[in-house]
C-alpha cells in the first residue's frame, strides 16, 4: 500500500519555477516525479481567488494544517497515535503498548483504557475496524463470565497438582513448565502443542501430526531436552489422554509431571494465556492441516520477541536468555 508523502518546500519553489515558465502540470509532475493532479490541486489550494502562488505561503498554510490536525487526532498527541496504530497492527495488547511506549519515546505515556476508548470509539478511527486486531477480535466490549464445571477421571498414575510445591504458584522459581495442545476442526488429526515456561513465559510450539501420547512426549522430549536441569523442574498438564505419557517424560528428561484436576483450567493458566494470545493468528475453526511448520515458526517468534507487561515489557526470550546465562 502506497503512503502519501506531502509536498516540501523545495518541491513548491520547483512548481512555482516551472509553472512561470509556462510548464504543463503533466510535465511538471514527470520531473518531480509526482503525480500531476497532486501538483495541480497544490497549485489550485493555494491560488484562490486570484491570488498568486506563492510557496513560502504555501508551506507556512500546510504547517498550520498538520500541526491543527495533530492536535486533533484520537490520541494524545501525533508520535503517540502513530506509535499506538502501528504497534496495534503488530498485534500488541493496548497493555503491551502504554507499557513500552515510555521506554520507546521518553517523556510520552498514556493509559491503556484510553487506547481501548479510541479503538472502539468508530468516529474517532473512522470506520478502520481496529478491534480485529485485539487477541478476542470483538466489535464490541465484553464482560468477563464464569461457567461451571463437572468432574470426570483423571489419568492412570497421575500425579494431582495439589502435591507439586506450593512455591512453584508465586513464578518466583525458573524451570517449571505448562503444556497444552490447541485444537483446530473436530475431524482434524492434527494439532499444535504449546509448553510455556512460567516464569519468562518462554514456549515452544509443535505441530503434533497425530494426538497420541507418543507423539506428544516426543516433541516435549525433543525441544527440553537441549536446557539445563535447572530450567526444567517440573511440567503441569491437563487431563486429555494425549499426556498419558506421562511417565516416560519423567524418565527421559527427569521432569516430573503434575496434572490440573478436571475443567480445572485455571491451574495451568499461563499456557493457556499463551494459546489465547497465538489465536489471533489461527482462529478457531481453523484446520491444523492447513497451518505449516513455518507458519507456526513464526507464531512462535512473535510470542517470544513481544514484550510483557509481566516481565516488566521485557520479551520472554530477552528473560530465558537471562535465566541461561545464570544457570
């Protein structure tokens, strides 16, 4: 998408040169290599009524309506509203922006409730459809609701979250991991593993080509086994059979495991942030068949380079780099 670049004073002292000469504004525009209607509405705007085109007017007139339209736009001034819409478009959170938009432009700041204000505020974005580009894609604002849950079974010797150390809650130690798959269409025999770190926030994404135990172990197995012991402690899963593994985890990589108690999904809810956040990208509904390894390589790098507002706006890798370098 081509972006309008307005005229500067040379190219104004240029035109007025060139249109005393007796230059056609088709003419004109191939030597400053713009647009002749760009050049003939400049000239028209600012000739009215008989008056002479004059280019130091001109640019002094174009200043005045910038700088009125700056001080008009939606947010609190023109660096701010350019920095919120292009990292609203990278996908970042309105937490995420009001967070690292200090850090960014020294001296500037805003509330992350304004920036949610003028995304669904439609006269003040002009119809732009912000809101697609938040992790839930709502045109309107939702408030948030429970639901209950029931209790079913759990898996054959698994070892309940009520004995994994109290201490492990608080994030204060590195090394423990959550795992989850996320799911695309009911047929699909496909689906992505995300195991995040709770303390960086660090993940790892997979493509599992079939959800059997097997499969699953092998990718857990495969990306933790690189770190060291000390940043692999434990690892806190759900009860879906596709974690029945469970057991060779722990032998392999001597991770022992812990499971949520059913529809107790609140129990590993940083993993399940995560694929809540990676959604924006593959929608519900979407088929994992669809979705390559190289798709999901970059899902997982915008993960793991956004920044936190956990982390103090730091990204989850600058934080696992940080953890390697002291263990």
């Amino acid at each position: 998408m081509k972006q309008y670049k307005h005229l500067c004073l040379q190219e104004r002292e240029l035109l007025f040169a060139y249109r005393e000469q007796g230059m056609s504004f088709r003419h004109i525009g191939k030597k400053l290599k713009r647009n002749h209607t760009t050049l003939s509405r400049e000239y028209k705007k600012y000739a009215r009524y008989g008056k002479k085109y004059i280019p130091c007017k001109a640019q002094q007139k174009a200043d005045k309506i910038a700088l009125h339209q700056r001080q008009t736009c939606g947010l609190k001034n023109h660096t701010v509203f350019l920095y919120v819409r292009k990292k609203l478009r990278k996908h970042w959170s309105p937490e995420t922006i009001a967070g690292r938009l200090p850090m960014a432009h020294p001296g500037e700041s805003i509330h992350h409730e304004t920036i949610y204000r003028y995304i669904y505020n439609s006269k003040k974005t002009r119809g732009m459809s912000l809101w697609k580009y938040l992790t839930l894609h709502r045109k309107k604002r939702m408030k948030k609701h429970g639901r209950k849950v029931a209790s079913r079974s759990k898996i054959k010797n698994a070892v309940s979250i009520d004995k994994r150390p109290r201490y492990i809650q608080k994030r204060i130690q590195a090394g423990h991991w959550e795992t989850d798959n996320m799911e695309g269409k009911q047929r699909d025999k496909q689906s992505v593993s995300f195991t995040v770190e709770r303390n960086s926030r660090y993940v790892f994404v997979n493509k599992l080509l079939n959800r059997t135990a097997v499969e699953k172990k092998d990718k857990i197995v495969q990306r933790m086994k690189s770190l060291p012991q000390s940043l692999r402690r434990t690892l806190t899963a759900d009860n879906g059979s596709e974690n029945s593994a469970h057991e060779q985890i722990t032998e392999e990589i001597k991770t022992p495991v812990f499971f949520c108690n059913p529809y107790h999904s609140w129990e590993k809810g940083t993993v399940e942030n995560t694929i809540g956040r990676a959604r924006r990208f593959i929608p519900k509904g979407t088929s994992i068949h669809t979705i390559s390894e190289k798709q999901l390589a970059k899902v997982e790098h915008w993960l793991n380079h956004t920044p936190r507002k956990c982390l103090g706006y730091l990204t989850p890798y600058e934080k696992m780099q940080k953890l390697l370098n002291k263990s």
